[in-house]
C-alpha cells in the first residue's frame, strides 16, 4: 500500500490490445479506436465486454482511449481477437503498438479545422504501419495531428506532432519546430524524426526531455526554429453541451464510464450520423443530434465543477494507492470555480492528468501533499494532514486566483 514517503512503481508503459496489465482489481485491458472514432455498434460491443468479461468499468483516457478493468487473465488474453473482429483492433500486435495517434477530435466536422486534417492523419498512419523499424519506439511514444479551429492548436500532447499554420503544417517535436511543409511533407518528416529517435537511441522521449527534438531534427538535416522550453500546451477546450448545429458534448466526470452511459451514448450516436468522437479532455461528442442528448451522468453544464477535477482509480484499482481518490476528488469539486483545476492522485507518478494543474494532491493514509500550480510528481508546496484541511487549502487558493467583482 503506497505511502508518501514511498517511491511509487514506475512501469514505463500503458496497457495495450496486446499488453493487458495487471491491476488491484484484476487485469486492464485497452483498445485504441482510430482517430478517437468509435461506431455505435462498436460502442456496444464494448459495453458488452465490459459487462461480460470485467466489472462494468470502463475509463476514457487522456489519450482518447477506452481501458476496460477487472478482467481475468483468460478473458485479458483473448480480448484481442474479439476486438479484431469488431474493427477495434489490428492483427499484427507490432503495428497495433505503433499506431499511439491522436488527432484533432472535431477534425471533419469543426469547418474552421484544416480540410486537410483527416487525410494527413490517414497518411501518418499508414507510414506508421510500413515502418517496421518504429517498433523500436518506447511503448509511450506518440504522435498527434491537430488541425485547429475549437480544438486550438497546442490542446493535444504528444512527442512528434503535425501542426495547422495558416494554410501551411509544421512539425513540432520537443522544443523544435520545423519550417511550413505541405501536409504530406510533414508527414514525411515526422516519420523521419521517428526513425532517428531509434537510431540515435535517445534516453527519453521528446515529451520528457524537450531539447532531443533539436538533435532530431539535425540528423535528419532538416532545417527548425528552437524555442527555449517545450512549447506550453494552450488550455484544451471543454467539449461539453451544444459545440455547433447538430453536434453536442458530453462531459464524462473523472473519465469513468458505467456500461449503462456507453450503451445509452451508442443509442444516441445511432440516431445521429453513428459515431461517437472520443476527446482525451474527458468528454465524448455526437453529431447529427436535433437537440442535446440527456443521458444519465454525463455533465452538459459548462460550468459544472466535475469538468476540472482530475482522479485516478484510487485504492479500487491499484495497488500503489491507499485512499479513494475519486471520491476526495468529486468532494473537492464543490470547491471550486469553473476558474481552476485540481488534481488528486494516489501516488506522485500523476497518471490520470500528467500535466500542471492549478492544485495537484497527492492523497496518503496519513498526510496530504499539495503542489500549487504543477503536477503531482514536483516539490510540494505544504503539506496537510486532514482532508478538511486540503478542502480549506484549496478554498484558499482558489479564492486567491478568482478575480474580484468591481
């Protein structure tokens, strides 16, 4: 059971099709929809797995993917060859690996998003299944395409990204950023710096050591512009409630999803244009939609506090965790303003929201600890030894960040 004086175990990879990983309550298995893109009946199938073969759990990562937990180990181990038929999954576990890619998720429907958004998507793709020298990437590696328009460019993280730049793409890797290419120029690149990355065999990703992405781009003799720090991500847009005509987010509260609002999504999403968009910002977007669905714990507010609060699975779910963390989150959200975000974590790796918040904790059986502005894993600002204290705490700080009225 992890305490704050004990060092939590860092396993270097997340779950996948082909990796299901073992949990406190049982093995966590991962499927990786293409582009964040899922079909009504996929979303059924899910759903079904989830109750059949898990605990009725399923969480929407902050990377657009859906982790379903509690399986066994037979169910962990066949989970694949289910989800192949299902067009959840692709037959070569190496290729299923390597395809760690996001993309803008309103890309096609926002039509202030690059046109050519999904097509560069496609063929970064399909360079990442050619390339089997990329297998040689570590297991976190991943790549991101963002077209702009509501979801800005800067909202998605990842270690090599393709960037909008007005009619033009760059490709950004660490704190470099290379000069305007056409689409499939960039795409070309990126596939290089990848392929560099192996063969230069750099200790830590881009997305960890920022100044690699420099080293990157000099071996493969492209021409960039070098900022001084990895370029800040902007704010992530909260896709919740009416986005456009016809298309409507849904916020999911700490990521956490029962059988029951999946299958009550895919019903909605049937009765649009049949796809459920994934957003790695907890939310889940239906298009073709007359009116906003009202579905039975998603959050339709933008202002609902439960948008800003991050959690792990707590003690439930692993083993390095002693309190709940869900429930001292969704506790602390009263508190809040729609101004700030909080993060509670059971251990200082901070898997459920990697990056800065305005507060992150990290919650032990005996003491709090509490960073202001950054994230679970840095120095603490104070510690506090009640959980009525860290409300206080939190109250406080909030307070102090929210602009006074006149």
């Amino acid at each position: 059971m992890n305490t704050l004086s004990e060092a939590p175990v860092v396993k270097g990879w997340c779950p996948g099709l082909y990796a299901p990983m073992q949990a406190a309550d049982g093995w966590l298995v991962r499927v990786r929809p293409e582009f964040g893109r899922l079909t009504a009946a996929q979303a059924l199938c899910l759903a079904q797995e989830a109750e059949q073969h898990g605990k009725g759990h399923i969480t929407l990562t902050n990377r657009a993917n859906l982790q379903l937990r509690g399986f066994s180990h037979e169910q962990a181990l066949a989970f694949p060859a289910r989800m192949q038929a299902a067009g959840l999954g692709l037959p070569d576990p190496a290729q299923e690996k390597r395809l760690a890619l996001q993309i803008t998720p309103l890309a096609g429907l926002d039509p202030i998003c690059a046109d050519d958004t999904l097509l560069c998507a496609r063929l970064l793709k399909a360079g990442l299944l050619e390339r089997d020298s990329l297998s040689g990437l570590p297991d976190k590696f991943g790549f991101a395409v963002e077209g702009g328009g509501i979801c800005p460019v800067g909202a998605l993280k990842a270690d090599i990204l393709l960037q909008t730049d007005r009619g033009a793409w760059r490709v950004a890797c660490g704190a470099a950023r290379s000069l305007p290419l056409t689409g499939p120029q960039a795409v070309q690149l990126a596939l290089q710096l990848a392929e560099a990355f192996v063969m230069q065999n750099e200790a830590q990703r881009p997305m960890r050591n920022p100044h690699c992405g420099a080293r990157l781009f000099a071996a493969c003799g492209q021409g960039f512009a070098e900022s001084a720090d990895h370029p800040s991500a902007v704010t992530p847009p909260v896709l919740v409630g009416q986005i456009l005509p016809t298309l409507y987010g849904m916020g999911v509260p700490l990521g956490s999803l029962t059988v029951a609002m999946l299958r009550a999504c895919a019903h909605s999403a049937a009765s649009g244009d049949g796809w459920l968009y994934l957003t790695p910002w907890h939310s889940i977007v239906l298009a073709g939609q007359k009116t906003q669905p009202l579905l039975h714990r998603f959050v339709t507010d933008l202002a609902d506090p439960r948008l800003r609060v991050f959690a792990c699975e707590g003690v439930k779910g692993c083993a390095q965790a002693s309190v709940d963390v869900p429930a001292l989150a969704l506790q602390l959200a009263a508190d809040i303003p729609v101004t700030t975000a909080v993060h509670v974590a059971g251990c200082s790796k901070g898997c459920a929201h990697p990056a800065a918040a305005d507060v992150s904790i990290v919650a032990g059986l005996q003491s709090y600890a509490l960073v202001r502005n950054g994230t679970a894993g840095d120095e603490p600002t104070c510690h506090e030894s009640s959980f009525d204290a860290v409300r206080a705490r939190v109250r406080a700080w909030a307070a102090e960040k929210t602009p006074k009225e006149g």
